[in-house]
C-alpha cells in the first residue's frame, strides 16, 4: 500500500546550534533530537543518562500504601495470595513477574498464579477464577493487567469473601470496582506523573512497594525487569520516561538472563545485541501463541521454571503452538480478505467482519493485517464461550478506537483497551445495530489524514550522511517504541549499484547496494516485500524512505537500510 510522505517541519536554527555547542552532536543528530523535542542539554542528559531519580516513588500511585498493606498482613497471617492475569504477553509477564517476586518473600505452598481460559472466560476477571480462589482457600487476588472495569466482578468476589488488589494500565470507567486497592495510573485521582506504563509496569512498581519492607537486594529486584522489557515492548506502550528507563534497564537483564525459558527462547547468537524488535519479532508471538491456541499457563510456566527439562518441553511446546497460529492466520486472514472483497463494493469509512467459525486467539492479528490490507478502522468478530460475538478492534493512524466504541457501548456486554486496540463482547442481536452506529461514527470523525496510511520523515539525508559517527548516535537513540520510533530518513534520487538481488521463497525480498560517492562504499538496502518492484530499481533512480538496522554477525557489526516505502522517477 502506497504512503504518503510528510515531512517534519524543520526545527528552529538556533535551538538545532544550541544543541551542536552544548552536546557535540552533528548537524542531521541535533536536528532529529529537537524534532523529539530534545531541545536543551537538560533533557539531552536525561534522556541519554537517565539516573534513578527518574524512576518514580511507588508511593505517588493512588492506593499504593494500601496494597502494600494488605499484602504484609496477608504474608503475616499466612493467607494464601493467587497472582492473576490476563493470557497475552503483558499479563503472563506481569504474572511471572509478581510471582517471582512474591516467591522470595513467601513460602510457594502460599502462593500461586491463575490465567483465565480465552476460550471458555474470556477476558479479564472471570467467575471462575473467582471460584477457584475460593474453593482453595485464597483470601487474596493481586490482578495484573486487568480488572479496572471488573466492577461486578470484584462484588462477586467481596460477598464470597475474596480479597482483590487490582494493578491495571487501561482507561478505567465511571466507576472503579470497591477493591481493597486499585492502581491505576491511568485514574483520574492518581497523582503518579507518568501515565503510559504497561500491566506489568504497574505490577512492577507494587514490587518497589513491596520491597521497602522486605528488602530483597535491589540487583535481584531489577533483574525482574527483563519481564517488564518484554511486557513494554510486546504491549506496544510508549517508549518514554519511566518505561524507556525501565525497557532500557531490562534489555540488559534480558541479554544476561538467568531465567531458563528466556535463554532457549532467544538465539544464543542474538543474545548479546538483543533489542525491542528482536523481542517484537522473536519471543513476543511464541509467548503469545499459548493462550491464543491453548492455555496462557504454559507462558507463565515457561517464565517462572527453574528446571531445564520442563523448560525445554514448555519452548518445544510453545514453539509448536506458534507454528500452528501462524497457519491459522493466514487461513482466516485469507477468509476475512474474501469478506472484505464484498463490503468494498459499497463505499465504508470502516471495515467490519464476522464468521463464528474463526478461532479467537487471533483474531486481533487477522484485524491488524486487514488494516495492512485496506487502512480503515477494523473490527474482526467471531462466537464467543456463550453464543455471544466477540471482536478484537485495531486503529489506523491517531484514531481513537476506543472512543469510538465508548460511542456505542450501551450495545456491548464488556469492552475495553486502547486508542490503537480494543476487545469486545457482544450479543448477536446488537450486531446489525452496531455496524450502523460504529461506520457513522468513523464517517463524522475519522479526519483526512487518518484515511491514508502516512510516513513522516524526520529528515532528507546524503548517503555521506550515513556514517559512523551517525550510527553511533543512532544506536544511543534506542530503544526504540512508541514517541521514540527510529528515525525515518529519506535519500533522494539515488539508483543501484550493480545487481538487485531477490530474496524469500517467492522472491518476496530484495536487496542491492547503493554507493556513498565521498568514500567509494557501498551502503546495504533491503527491501521487504519489495520484491515485485526488482526491476524498477534496477531500471530507474528513485527517492527511498527508510530505517537504519544493525547485523551482528561473528562479533562484527554491520548496517543496512531497511526500506520503508519508495517513490520511482519515471
């Protein structure tokens, strides 16, 4: 799908010159910097050194004191604590992650986590798990990434006599469930300054709280974070403040891990330069894969084991459970395509489809590859445990989905997420109803920018540009997220140099060379999906929008340009 390509405004001369004195940076590296309104030396050192201070005091989260307190008294009294999640990346990690932290203050013969079944719960807090708690005598549920609209829930759970701490990041309702505490930056009376922490982030910070008491070296409290790196990186939350501190941090651990599942996940290869991609791209969809095909238990089980024999058949497991969902996507992406193929021959602001035959572990994917496909605000729905719809909604651009949905929630059983993502439940008789209300939502509000997938480049650039002391800059740019994406540079007029060589099965890929005229180099461009335009590369100059990447092969390291889109000059 063809872009469009916006141009960054360029940044204010005498901001750009004031950096260049006060840092040393270049002319492009001061420029990129300011444009991610790094204007000064101040927030130059915090965001390239950033020290404890800017990790916040636990205690600035509304009811901290309180989920402190009630956990003490619970390890006082010997009560037995469930840790309880929802089944994707961020609460299996934020399970695995209070679970290991719990488990060094507290006998496990008081302790134990639950992950609801996708399939017959659903999401969030469920009446199963509930029951669970109670029949096995739990007094006390810490909820990780779920729980801020469970406000029938967590009454169900006070009249049978179950305690619940919830520690949730998303949008809460109007009313917030009568909890013992509730953490949630994202609370309208909640004071701590950084907002946009993942799941396992809030769960994270309940640890810090935990430890002014216990006191557990802080190396071993940290060493936890390799979870929260992954948690930050799989749950797509903004590569910021505290979570880029913290994402930094855990990278590190994560690349020394001790944790036995981790280690047979990642390519011992790749484990010295292991990055938020490799984590997007290489342990994000197998830890996924359990609770979309199976049960999000063996994830939790792969994070926690300290025995290497289960580990290695919890990865072997995992790894077959990931091949299997990678089938099923491209089946039921290929159904839903044939769906869309239908609606497209009516003009819609939206795109909307349906078959109780798909499986719902991925049906969230399937949405996000139909936006890939069709660039529309997009709702994939199929059957739920009870013969309701269920649906897994993804965004295009700025708009925001789940206000979109707030627009038409008197028609759902439950719903929740984000600006860019959202879940819903659904009965069958409100689907004709929804269908109308939600495309004339999107066709008042989407706005013109949002109905076309766009680029924004931070910079035009020379391939003499492209050289060490910028890679250098651009390796301490990471980690790279949300508000902190890699910098798209664009190099104009530029053809190959030599040969285009295809790559991939179907000649899906490509690669060439082009040449930095000052040295006589050639820099490395790849091309992923490009395949089909190999001769148009090979034939013409164009314009090429792109990434920097980094290979590390044998010790040495190496960079390409990873492209992004082109434009061809006839």
């Amino acid at each position: 799908m063809s872009q469009k390509w916006i141009y960054k405004p360029e940044p204010d001369e005498e901001i750009v010159d004031g950096l260049i004195s006060s840092i040393g940076f270049g002319t492009l590296e001061s420029k990129i910097l300011v444009l991610r309104e790094i204007d000064n030396y101040q927030k130059a050192r915090e965001f390239f050194k950033p020290n404890g201070t800017d990790i916040h005091n636990p205690f600035l989260m509304a009811d901290m004191q309180k989920a402190v307190e009630r956990i003490a008294t619970a390890i006082e009294n010997g009560e037995k604590i469930l840790v309880y999640g929802d089944y994707d990346v961020d609460g299996t990690t934020a399970v695995a992650l209070m679970y290991l932290y719990l488990s060094k203050i507290v006998d496990k013969k008081y302790l134990d986590f639950y992950i609801p079944d996708r399939n017959v719960e659903g999401y969030g807090i469920s009446d199963e798990g509930i029951h669970f708690a109670k029949d096995n005598g739990f007094s006390l549920i810490i909820a990780l990434d779920c729980g801020i609209k469970s406000v029938d829930k967590i009454d169900l759970a006070n009249s049978v006599g179950v305690d619940f701490i919830i520690c949730d990041h998303h949008l809460p309702g109007d009313k917030l469930p009568k909890a013992v505490a509730v953490l949630d930056p994202k609370r309208k009376d909640c004071r701590y300054p950084y907002k946009e922490l993942s799941g396992c982030g809030v769960g994270f910070k309940l640890c810090q709280g935990l430890n002014t008491i216990y006191k557990i070296p802080e190396s071993e409290l940290f060493e936890l974070t390799d979870l929260l790196a992954i948690s930050i990186a799989s749950d797509i939350v903004a590569m910021t403040g505290e979570n880029r501190v913290l994402a930094k941090q855990g990278l590190k651990f994560l690349r020394k891990t001790r944790k036995f599942g981790l280690r047979l996940l990642i390519p011992e290869e790749k484990l010295a330069h292991f990055e938020i991609s490799n984590i997007v791209f290489d342990i994000a969809p197998k830890i996924n894969a359990a609770g979309r095909i199976s049960h999000a238990k063996a994830s939790v089980e792969l994070m926690i084991s300290d025995n290497l024999k289960q580990a290695h058949q919890i990865v072997n497991e995992i790894v077959n459970l990931n091949d299997e969902r990678r089938e099923m996507d491209i089946n039921i992406t290929q159904s839903a395509l044939n769906q869309v193929l239908e609606l497209e021959k009516v003009e819609r602001y939206s795109t909307i489809v349906y078959d109780p035959s798909w499986n719902k572990g991925v049906i969230g994917i399937v949405a996000s590859r139909l936006i890939e496909n069709y660039y529309k605000p997009t709702l994939v729905f199929t059957e739920g445990n009870n013969g309701e719809m269920v649906a897994s909604a993804r965004s295009v651009a700025d708009f925001d989905i789940h206000q979109a949905l707030e627009f038409c929630s008197d028609l759902f059983i439950k719903f929740g997420g984000h600006q860019a993502a959202a879940g819903l439940s659904m009965e069958k008789d409100k689907f004709e109803e929804f269908k109308v209300r939600f495309e004339e939502y999107v066709k008042m509000n989407i706005q013109e920018h949002q109905k076309e997938p766009s680029i924004y480049i931070d910079s035009v650039v020379k391939p003499e540009d492209l050289n060490r002391e910028f890679f250098n800059f651009h390796r301490k740019l990471a980690p790279f997220g949300p508000h902190n994406m890699k910098p798209v540079l664009v190099l104009k007029n530029v053809r190959v140099n030599g040969y285009v060589r295809l790559m991939g099965k179907e000649n899906t890929h490509l690669k060439f060379n082009i040449l930095q005229p000052t040295t006589g180099r050639n820099i490395e461009c790849v091309g992923f999906r490009f395949g089909q335009f190999a001769e148009d590369f090979k034939a013409k100059t164009f314009d090429l929008a792109f990434t920097i990447e980094e290979n590390h092969w044998k010790g040495n390291v190496s960079h390409f340009l990873n492209i992004r889109d082109v434009k061809f000059h006839n």
